[in-house]
C-alpha cells in the first residue's frame, strides 16, 4: 500500500526557516503524511518548497530541488525559477516529471495519488499523471477561494481551483459543506484538523493569580480573524485587570499596535514561532477565537487554533461557526452572539475565580478527549475506513 503526497510539504526543521511557508498548512501535510505512515501506508512527498516571488523580500530567484527528512518520511521538493509566471510553468512541469519518476518506481508504481488544496500549479499535474496511470487522485480540500474582488487571472485561477475539485477521484474536505457544494457525487471523508499527542505533555494546568487575567489571541491578524471584535470587547470587560496578548502578524497589525498603545489592557507581542506559541498558550487563563461567521469563508473552513488550543487544556471562547463540528460543543465555550458587549461578559464570567475551576475542568475534558480521537493515526484510520466503503481503496 503505498500514497504519493503532493504539497508544499517541508520538515520541521526547515518549516522554522521559511517565512513565507503557512505553519498550519505545513502541520497539516506532516499530520497526513505520518498518518498514513501510522496506518502501513508507504509514503513519499513530493513537494514545493514555499517562497515568496523573487525580489520581494530577498527572495531566491531559483529554487533546487532537495531531499528532506522527517523523522522517516522522504520528501522530495522539485527546483523552480522564482519569477512570475515562469514560476508556475516550471513548478507543473517539474511536479509531473518527479511525480513520472516516482511512479516508475517498484515501490511507488501503483500508488493513490494524494494533493493538498486544489490550486492549478498542483492539481494538473496530479490529475495528469492519475488519469495516464488510471490511479486515485485524491484532494484534500482545506482552502478555497476566497471572494473579493479579484483580477482577472486570478478569477480564472479559482474557476480552474473549483473545476478540479470535481475532477478528483475523492476528496478530504475540512467541512461537509465542502462536499455537498463542490463535490456532490464524489466520495468524501471530512477531517476538519488533527493533533500529534506527542506535541503535548502530561502538565496539569496550574491555576494562579496570573490565570484569571490573562487572556491569549494567537493568529493572523486580518478581518477574517475577528481581531477588531476581541480589541472592543476587551475595551468593555468589567474586571480592568484582564489583559489581552495577542500574537501574530498581517494586515491589520496597525490596527492592533494602536489599539495596544491607546488601551492599558490590550498587549501586542508580535510573531512568535510555533513552539513558542503553544508554550504560551499553555500558560493562558483564556484562549479567543474571535472569527465572524460569514456566509463563504467559515461554511467552508475550520479555525486549525481551535484544536490546538483544546489540546492546551485551557478554556477556549469562540464564535459559533458552521464549519466548527457539533462535537465541539463539548470541548469549548461559545460567546451568546457576537457582539461585543456578550464577548465582555463571557470573558467576565468564565475568569471569575468562583466559576473558572468549572471551565478548567470542560477544558481538561475536552484535552483528553481530542488527543485521542483528533490523532492523526486515528483521522487517517478513519479516512482509509470510509473511502474503501465507498469504493476508493488507497492502495
């Protein structure tokens, strides 16, 4: 049994060097990847490692090919000129010319063709080489195009994202809205995120003075993440000894540095690497996910923080989103609306030191409960199940 995985999968320790690189994506890819690997799947990558185009931020203009190790997966990334257009010519064509020598391996001659997201750049070359070889494409769908106003080459790019979804063999959606929008007829496994409990010690949360005040944002900051909800309502809190930290980067990054400036209870500590954020986390009294439903970006995504803050063992306040599974109801507490004044409130009450042990205990609950069952090991366990019941043997 044997799968090819397609991505801009790279290992842990080069991830730490790639600014560009998505941390959740690369998490993802690796969860897949190891996944498979628990389960007797033989595995290789094959790969794009991130960059940004050239002369943007000193940026390589071309990028070898490498071979890179995690733990004892392999993966091979392919060489590409790091300037427009050329750039996505040359990453389809060395894609299917590494994908051709993969395949023309005893090893890997007959494998289920797995990609991650459905941009052209890999999805061509992928249903390529299934249809020549009448393999299994499988896609694993975790980002679709956003709507905004676009230029024209990117509209064509998302019409050419969404028709490939329907040319796959199966699809691994993070929501089965997903599914039913995209995809009706194909066969389908939903895996909204997964955990390694490796990540994660036996440490109980050790409740202090420090707890009951310290609440943690973590994320990128755009109007996606809900970060002007959490800034306001933190304005409204009753207990002015609460104090927000919130960590990460993006477009509203002003936004967030003059609201920290301007109000004694909002920090900003900027970007910090992974390990670092789980670390902090740990420590929180608190841990917001602020995102808005909308009626596109949260039908069709999972916020990834929201597992890893549960696998924290810290209670966690969100919105209710149509993309976050019923499941969860039992793992975190959601704000009554979102408006900012019931934001307040639920961060008022849940850190009263008379009620929090109550949401510590939900919160150790819900941490013991989704290291087992959010595994990647048991996620793809559970992906290998259903597809072969539905007809797709990832062989």
């Amino acid at each position: 049994m044997s799968v090819i995985f397609v991505g801009s999968t790279v290992d842990r320790e080069t991830l730490k060097t790639l600014q560009d690189a998505s941390v959740a994506g690369n998490k993802m890819e690796l969860g897949f990847m190891h996944g498979f690997a628990c389960n007797g799947i033989n595995i290789i990558g094959v790969s794009v490692e991130a960059h940004g185009m050239w002369r943007f931020n000193h940026q390589p203009c071309y990028l070898r090919a490498k071979q890179l190790k995690d733990d004892e997966i392999l993966i091979k990334t392919v060489s590409y000129i790091n300037i427009p257009i050329i750039k996505q010519l040359m990453i389809q064509h060395m894609l299917k010319k590494e994908l051709n020598r993969v395949l023309s391996t005893d090893e890997f001659h007959n494998s289920t063709i797995v990609v991650y997201n459905t941009m052209s750049i890999f999805a061509r070359p992928v249903l390529r080489a299934a249809k020549e070889q009448g393999l299994n494409a499988i896609a694993i769908v975790a980002d679709l195009p956003i709507r905004e106003k676009k230029n024209i080459v990117r509209r064509i790019e998302d019409r050419k994202q969404i028709k490939s979804i329907g040319r796959m063999s199966a699809i691994i959606p993070l929501t089965k809205q997903i599914a039913l929008d995209f995809a009706p007829d194909l066969p389908y496994c939903v895996v909204e995120a997964g955990c390694n409990p490796d990540d994660y010690d036996d440490d109980v949360l050790q409740i202090d003075a420090t707890s009951y005040k310290n609440v943690v944002f973590a994320g990128t900051l755009n109007s996606l993440s809900g970060i002007e909800l959490i800034i306001n309502a933190m304005r409204s809190v009753k207990n002015h000894d609460i104090i927000l930290n919130i960590y990460g980067d993006g477009p509203l990054r002003q936004f967030v540095e003059t609201a920290a400036k301007s109000t004694h209870n909002i920090h900003y500590h900027g970007k910090v690497t992974n390990d670092q954020m789980m670390a902090i986390q740990k420590k929180a009294g608190l841990l917001v996910c602020p995102r808005k439903k909308d009626d596109f970006t949260t039908k069709y995504t999972f916020p990834s923080k929201i597992l890893e803050y549960i696998c924290s063992g810290v209670p966690v306040l969100s919105n209710r989103l149509p993309g976050i599974p019923t499941e969860y109801e039992e793992y975190i507490n959601y704000a009554t609306s979102e408006s900012e004044a019931d934001w307040a409130y639920a961060i008022d009450t849940i850190l009263q030191p008379e009620q929090y042990v109550k949401y510590t205990e939900k919160a150790r609950k819900a941490r013991e409960c989704v290291l087992v069952t959010k595994d990647w090991k048991w996620q793809v366990k559970r992906v290998l199940t259903q597809m072969k019941e539905q007809g797709i043997a990832i062989t």
